[in-house]
C-alpha cells in the first residue's frame, strides 16, 4: 500500500520524459570541463561540435574570481578557487579546469602555459 501510494503521487510529475536540456530521467549533464576547453585567454573551445543539448547555451554573468562579464564558471580542480574563461585553462591531459595561480605557481614545464597539466596529472607525466 505505501507503494501503490508512491507510484500515484509520482505519475503526475512526467516519469520516463526528457527535460528542457534534452537529457532523459537519470541522465546527468556533462561537466563544463568535459563539453568546454579553456586556453587562459578568454577563447572557450567546444569539445563536442554539435551545438545542441551536448553543448547548452551559456549566459553571461559576473565571474566570482575577476569580475568580468563571462561564460564559463566553475572551481579549479588544484585549489577550489573560482575560475572563468578569462583565467582558467584546461589540463592537457584529463581536461579538468586550473586556475591561472596554479598554472603560473606550480607549473612544471617551459611550455606549461601553452599544454597545463593538473596536480594529478603532472604526478604521471611530468
């Protein structure tokens, strides 16, 4: 009976129909750094080239770490400081998000700005 009751409460609420972003139920949306590659400058590279629900539509707003007008918003996977495009580059390897402290502070190799790698990643490849 305590199901049935859950199963009736439940079925008003579109079981088993995709969301607004075209994702199915269970489906989760991808993370920024897995649809987006930053290159420190500002310039966002799609990874996926179809601009559709792989690629959602990004708004402008004011980013955390520098205060400009930007896109892309998320935390660096080093230090959890905030990054946007302007300030934030992708790991050449695992393609997760760094700061440009950590690039800059950390960063092991004469051609770092240009191919960063990670914390995890400089472990294995550097």
């Amino acid at each position: 009976m305590l199901f049935d009751g859950a199963a009736t409460s439940g079925q008003g609420q579109g079981q088993g129909q995709t969301t607004s972003n075209g994702l199915g139920q269970g489906q989760q949306q991808p993370a920024l750094s897995e649809q987006y590659q930053l290159l420190g400058d500002g310039t966002i590279l799609l990874r996926n080239l179809r601009a559709d629900m792989a690629n959602p539509r990004l708004e402008r707003q004011k980013s955390r770490c520098c205060q400009r007008q930007t896109l892309i918003h998320d935390i660096c996977v080093n230090c959890s400081m905030d990054l946007c495009e302007e300030c934030g580059y992708s790991c050449g390897e695992c393609s997760q998000f760094i700061c440009r402290s950590c690039v800059t502070l950390f960063g092991n190799r004469p051609d770092e700005a240009d191919d960063p790698l990670c914390d995890r990643c400089q472990m294995f490849f550097a």
